[in-house]
C-alpha cells in the first residue's frame, strides 16, 4: 500500500509496521454537493434563533435545549460504533447498521472529477486567512468564519505487496463532525472536533487507486473561542500485520521510584485480525533517548513475556516489569532535567517479527498534599503555570512545531514550569515539546458536560461521547511523562446541579483511575462550587478558577476550601485574567491595586485598547499583583496557572468588537507585554532583571503627572528622570511592584537602579524617541529547514535615527521575500486588526510588526526578507534553508 501524497516517506522499512505521513496531495472544497447539507448530519441540532455575544465569561452555563427528533436520515448509526474500543462495557458497544447509509455523495465517489477543488497541504485551518467579520456578534469565535461543511480527497494506492496487510487512517484531529468515505462508502468518523483517532480501511480498500473523502461540519455557536476549521492537524497512513500492538496499545507506569532504583511495568494490548488464533511472543527492551529523542547505547532492560494466545478478531494483553538501576529521572526545568527512555515492543508469531513499536516515557515520582502542594522525584514543586489555548496566533489553529516551540520558549524565558491545556486535548506534537522540554501540563479533555456554554457546543454530545473521547484522551497521552494530571472538565454547568452533576463528576474521576492506575490526580476546574457542595467531593485535587483570590465582591475560598479538604491539594487554574494592551498606556491612572476595566479606568471603549500598566482586569479576575499576594498569603496551595499565557483568537473581554483577546502576557504577535516582566520578576528570582513603564515618548504629556512603575526581582529601587532621584522604593508585604505615581512627564531618560539586600542588582533605562526614521529587522532563526514546515519569525522595529524603538508608530510596513521562502502570515499584536493574516502589508502597533516566513518543500540556499514603508529607511533579513 502506498499513498500518492506521501509513498512510504517517514516509514521505518526495516520494521513490519509502518506509519506514513499522509498530508500532501490533498484537494480541499468548500460547501456540499448542490449546497445541500441534510443528507451528511451526523444528528439533529437545536435552531439558534438569536446568536449572543460577549456575554459574561462566567455566565452560568445553561440547560440543553430539548430537540425533536423527527425521522430525518442521520448518520450517527455508522459513526458511533467508530468510537466502540474506548467503550468498556461490551453491552453498550453499537453495532453499525447492516444497510449503507442512503446517501448518493458524489464527492466521495472516485469518479468525481476534484480537479477544479484547491490543492493544500496539512495541517490545513481554512478558516485563518478569512476575511475577518467586522460586524455582527462574532468576537467571541474570533471574528473569522469558521462553520459549514469542508470536504477533503486524496487517493491511496494498494500494491500486491500490501496483502494481507491492515490499514488505518490516524487523523490528529480534525475539526469537527468529521465522517470519513473510502471509495464511496462512509467507514466511519468522530464528531469531537480536538480528538485524535482511528479509521480502519482494510476492509474499504482494493487493488489499485482508492479514494478517500473526508467531510468535516465545524458549526457556528459551538466554541467560546477561535476553534479553527479543517483537518488541522496531522494526518497518518499505518500499515500492520494482522497481529500487532493495538491502537495507543501500550502502557508505560513507574509505579515505584526513587534515585538509586525504579520499577518500570508496562502493558501491550494485542489485536489479532486474523481469522485464526495467534501466538504471540512479546520482547520489550527499555532504552535511554538523547535530548534529541534518540536512542543512546544499549537496551538498559530486555524483559521476554510469556507467549499469549490471541483470539481470532480479539485482543489480549501481555504485562511485564524491570527493576532499573541509578534511573536517569523525569524532572521540570530548572531544577531538574527532562531525561527520558523508550520502550520498544517486539512481537512476533511462529518465530517471525510481525510488528514493533517504540513507547516513549519518563520516570519519576509524584506526590500531591494539602500542606505544600506537588512533589516531584521529592522536591517541592510549586505550579508557576500558564493557560494557552490553542491557535498558535496568525497561524491560526493548524499545528506547527516550531510556532508551538517558540510559545513556550518564550513562557520558560518568564519563568513557567506547566502549562494548563485550555480546554481540550492538545496535539500530540505539544506533548512531545513539554516532555522534551522539562514543562508539567495539566491535560484536560472538556469544556462543558451535560450543560451548553454555546448553543451548539459539546453538550449535544456528551451523553454518547464522554466515556470514548475521555478514554482516547487517556490512551493516547498517558506515557507523556510532562502530563502530571487529569482534568476533566472546565467551569462546567454541572457546579449548579448539586448530586446529579457530582455523579457525573464522580463517572469521570472513575474512568481516569481505570485508565491510569496508580498515576496522576484528576480534577475539574471549578469557578462557582463551594467547599460544602457536592462536585468537589468527586475530585483528586481542588482546582480553583479565580475563586482563589475572590471573584467581585466575593472574599477569597482557599480558607474554606483547605479547611474542608486538609488533605488535598488545591490549584489555581485559572488565576488573573489581567487585561492589556501592549505599548497602550491610558492615564490618568488609578491608585488601586487591581480593577476592573471600564470607560477612562483602564480602557477606551472607542480604540477598544485596554491600559498596559497592568493594574486592569475582566470583572470576575484580577491584576497579576493582587493573584499573588492570595497564594503567598494561603501557603499550601499547589501554585497557579494564569490566564493566558499568550493572547489568543476570540474571546476579546472587554471589547467584542476586537477579534483576539487582551488576557496574554504575552500579545498574539508573540511580542512580550510589561505583564511578562512582572512574572519574570516572581518566578525567576535569582535572575537580575528590572523593567520600566510606560515608554517615555510623550511629546502631549510634557510638564503633566505620567506615573512610572517597576517590576524587578530586586527588593528596592531608586528611580532617576533626567539623572535627578525620583526616591529609593522598597517593596513592601504583599506588594510586587514599585510605583512612582507622581512623576512629571519631561523629555529626556528615565533610569532606574534596583537593589538586593542593599547591594546594586539591575539596572535599566528609557529614552525618549525621535519621529520613526528607519526599520529594524531580526530573525529568532537564521537558518531553517527546507521541510514546508519550520519557520523564522522576523521582528520588526519601526526606530529613530538613533535607533531607538519608536514606541507609538504605526507605519505601514511591506514585507517581500527573495530565493526559496515565502511569506506565510504577519501579525502585529492589535487585537482590534482586521487586516487579513496572509496580508503582506500590515501597520505597525506601537512600534512593532511580525512576519513568518518558511522554505518552500526541498528547496535550500539563501532567503532574504526585505522589509519596507514609505519615508523610512529599509531593513533586509538573510535566512538559509537547508533543504530536507
């Protein structure tokens, strides 16, 4: 079997099993046949008469509409049973339906001439180039459109070698009510959209050219946020013996641990295809990875398991265990390394190898308590964690490695050692990086149960789907050592519906404790429910949104909380929610600690820009400065993940007219906030470091009050305008900023020196810009593969003739690209920007622009960028791409 679009690339010859890439050569269409769509739902959906936005974030979720069925022809009978291996209990397997589904489906047909149909590559978001909707009440979903119904083809080739062989479709993810058709006929198909899964083509597939058309049928009104659109992850090609390791089939624990030894168990799940019993013979030897993720040396273990039998069309699992000496230990950075080991799976029948399979995993201990938190391999371990969901920006939702490592490049500069997956599973390649990299994750699977957040979003499904997608989450993630715990759920309805909503809580909590045995803790993030309620009750760990430090006007719950659950560790899951703007400073500002945003207080309803001095947050949050003093004043609690790590598409509190969201410490562009030196200050301590704001360009300020503030891992500072002592500041309890309230606005330099115990720390300056004269431009990555995949993210800096960043342009700059590259988005942070992001022109916002840039596939040599914008002088960048 080969695929036209990827023939054997990727594939590991030497290995029964192969695994093909599958994401070239794919044609991409718009809209059903006849524009007609009744013939393709999977089920009945409530009618939105009135679309709502903007609505308060942590709105009470409501009850599910009820809907009359009717007699309509739906395909859910031939979905459901796609889903049936993550469904326990045999009796409440679906059986698919012995009559085809009476559908003509002309694209699916490989008759169908798709030559006029746009050829893409995947990952694929069709949504992302959009236009963007300037009007009506899309903010919420990113103001890009996102629903109707997307249909891919491709063809796969069955070659004799390919007999007796069995082959599956592996799709990363897919957004969303995807139903899959090879060669005519529905094989199946998953309706969650951020769920990876599995087709198996076998019995679909014939000698020669197939066809495969994918239908996906993302709705509106069925996400909070940017949910993207399209295959937007990657898709895979797998080939296997009929014997051979199951789906996810192998599990990988350490159920004991400690640093002169380790226990390693492990469990294979056997599948046998055949139509005869098998006898399989399981080899699994345990090897160390490099910090590349390569094998290094010699198998550290060989374990042979005893032969098992598997039935015809069953499965059987194989168990074993080794006992591993001075074990190189999983840890989070900085304190500990990221070491990590591979399992590889031998199996063979009648004394030949019929499949392998690698398994990579950690080792290490975790411990949760109510008195400090987490314990890593022993060490105490506080969370300094961010939320992010999961739009890598400009590049909308289709998954980039590179995008996603340079996001959490930039959160282990501030300082963070976890990440909180907001709100569902992510793809697979992100656990890769956070296991490489050394970053705890909270992995969570749902936004919403039984109760709806948006008309027509998870809710519609839960009921039949919860235990599968819950389950695959589980499967398909549980050797990723980063992953510390389970959440299965977030700000759920369920809160307000006391013992029914705790039962199904307590289903959940179940289903994660079958399927990670002596693992990780699972929680559900938790915004309403009280110590005394009942969901609580149902959970490993107590996650807190907000609720930590006090949603309005309501006290903060870590007291009662702790106090009802000494035992427990209680987390801040969603902590802040702070509000900016980057480079938009709005005066006069207030005194206060923490507020929230409102006209002339923090933001300007007519720029829909939200103020950067960082004091400003969403009515139910808080400023960063008032999220810490509630845990440093509640000890024991575990630590904290904040809202958000990066601005993200859709949900733009308090503007829903804008199209991303102002919660980022770090802005869409990937351009730092002041917020992210405020965190830097507290989660890298021993870092010298000091940060000034606002800017000091005001030319319409001269001789009026422009407060200064500073962030510093210091614990005093002297402040300096045009070399004249503004005071010396020392922090005071709970406090973590050092303000100066009263400082005249005069052109000049404002410096500030930071101290430690007394002695000099830091120190820093800013200077007063002249009219933006000229660009500046840099590259993160100067040389880049020539794969279609990696890319170099260009900064560029409108400046003065000295070279200084002027802080409030906002020039046009063109961007163009020379040699084997080409431009794939440009981005400047502005959440109120409409500009398309394929856009080559795009004004700067304070100063700053981005543009992305890759090879094209196979090509190498040199690439330049060349930046422009009338009046100013140009800059150019040189990149290299390798080739592949």
């Amino acid at each position: 079997m080969t695929a036209t679009a990827a023939p054997l690339q990727g594939a590991d010859t030497q290995s029964p099993r192969q695994r093909m890439p599958f994401n070239d050569g794919w044609k991409f269409h718009l809209g059903d046949p006849d524009g007609n769509s009744a013939p393709y739902l999977y089920d009945i959906r409530p009618e939105v008469k009135e679309t709502a936005d903007g609505k308060v974030a942590d709105a009470m979720p409501e009850e599910a509409a009820r809907i009359a069925r009717g007699n309509a022809p739906l395909l859910k009978p031939w979905i459901l049973p796609t889903g049936n291996a993550f469904i326990k209990d045999p009796a409440k397997r679906y059986t698919r339906p012995a009559h085809e589904p009476a559908i003509d489906a002309p694209f699916a047909k490989a008759g169908f001439d798709d030559s006029a149909w746009n050829s893409v590559t995947l990952p694929h978001d069709w949504a992302i180039a959009g236009p963007f909707l300037a009007t009506g009440p899309y903010g919420g979903m990113g103001r890009l459109k996102t629903w109707g119904p997307a249909w891919y083809r491709n063809k796969i080739t069955v070659t004799g070698a390919d007999a007796g062989k069995q082959v599956f479709l592996d799709i990363d993810g897919a957004m969303a009510y995807s139903s899959v058709w090879i060669n005519g006929r529905l094989a199946g198909g998953w309706p969650y959209g951020y769920n990876s899964f599995r087709i198996d083509l076998t019995s679909y597939l014939k000698p020669g050219d197939n066809t495969l058309a994918i239908r996906l049928d993302n709705t509106g009104e069925s996400a909070r946020w940017y949910p993207g659109a399209g295959l937007y992850r990657n898709v895979w090609l797998t080939k296997t013996a009929p014997l051979h390791v199951g789906h996810w089939g192998v599990q990988v624990r350490t159920p004991q641990v400690s640093k002169e030894s380790a226990q390693v168990a492990w469990n294979v799940t056997l599948d046998n295809a055949g139509t005869a019993p098998a006898a399989a013979e399981v080899t699994t030897q345990l090897y160390a990875l490099d910090d590349k993720g390569r094998i290094a040396g010699k198998a550290v273990a060989t374990v042979v398991s005893p032969t098992t039998t598997v039935p015809a069309g069953g499965s059987a699992t194989v168990a074993g265990d080794a006992l591993l000496k001075n074990p190189r230990l999983w840890g989070p950075v900085p304190t500990q390394k990221p070491n990590r080991y591979t399992a590889v799976t031998t199996v063979r029948h009648d004394g030949r190898v019929v499949d392998r399979y690698e398994t990579p995993f950690g080792i290490r201990s975790l411990r949760f308590d109510g008195v400090k938190g987490m314990y890593v391999n022993g060490e105490h371990v506080p969370v300094r964690g961010v939320n992010n969901h999961h739009d890598l920006g400009a590049l909308g939702a289709a998954f980039n490695v590179r995008a996603a490592e340079r996001q959490l490049e930039i959160m282990l500069e501030m300082g963070i050692n976890a990440v909180r997956m907001s709100h569902n599973p992510p793809d697979p390649q992100l656990l890769e990086l956070t296991d490489r990299m050394g970053i705890l994750v909270q992995n969570e699977v749902f936004d919403s149960w039984e109760r709806k957040k948006t008309p027509l979003d998870f809710h519609l499904i839960f009921p039949e789907w919860h235990e599968q997608d819950l389950r695959a989450m589980l499967r398909r993630d549980r050797n990723h050592p980063s992953i510390v715990m389970w959440s299965v759920g977030n700000e759920v309805g369920e809160q307000y519906t006391g013992e029914h909503g705790a039962a199904i809580g307590r289903k959940l909590v179940g289903i994660v404790h079958e399927e990670d045995p002596d693992g990780r803790p699972a929680t559900t993030a938790m915004n309403w429910a009280k110590p005394d309620m009942p969901l609580p009750a149902t959970m490993d760990v107590i996650s807190l949104n907000y609720q930590g430090t006090g949603i309005r006007t309501l006290p903060g719950q870590f007291p009662a909380f702790h106090e009802k659950f000494p035992g427990k560790a209680i987390l801040h899951t969603e902590s802040a929610s702070a509000l900016s703007s980057r480079g938009e400073y709005q005066f006069p500002v207030p005194g206060a600690l923490s507020a929230a945003v409102r006209p002339g207080a923090g933001g300007d309803p007519k720029t829909q820009q939200v103020s950067a001095y960082e004091l400003f947050a969403a009515d139910f949050g808080s400023s960063a400065d008032r999220a810490f003093a509630s845990l440093d004043q509640n000890p024991y609690t575990a630590g904290e993940f904040v809202w958000t790590g990066f601005d993200y598409l859709g949900e733009p509190t308090p503007y829903y007219g804008a199209r991303s969201s102002y919660s980022g410490i770090v802005d869409l562009a990937g351009f730092k906030k002041d917020r992210f030196y405020l965190y830097q200050a507290r989660w890298r301590p021993d870092l010298p470091m000091v940060h000034i704001l606002p800017h000091w360009t005001w030319p319409d300020r001269v001789g009026e009050v422009t407060p200064v503030h500073v962030f510093t891992s210091g614990d005093e500072a002297e402040l300096f305008v045009n070399g004249k002592s503004q005071g010396r500041l020392k922090k005071a309890s709970y406090a973590y900023r050092l303000r100066w309230d009263f400082v005249t606005y005069e052109p000049g330099n404002i410096e500030v020196v930071a101290y430690r115990e007394g002695k000099e720390w830091a120190r820093s300056s800013v200077k007063t810009a002249g009219a933006p004269a000229a660009l500046q431009a840099s590259a993160d990555r100067a040389t880049i593969a020539g794969d279609g995949k990696d890319l170099s993210f260009i900064t560029v800096r409108v400046t003065d003739r000295a070279g200084l960043t002027a802080p409030r342009a906002n020039n046009a700059v063109r961007f163009t690209v020379e040699g084997p590259g080409e431009l794939v988005a440009t981005d400047n942070g502005d959440p109120t920007s409409f500009v398309p992001f394929p856009s080559p022109q795009r004004p700067a916002f304070n100063g700053l622009v981005l543009g992305i840039v890759r090879a094209k596939p196979g090509a190498k040599g040199p690439i330049t960028v060349r930046v422009a914008a009338d009046g100013l002088q140009a800059a150019t960048v040189a990149l290299r791409s390798t080739g592949r």
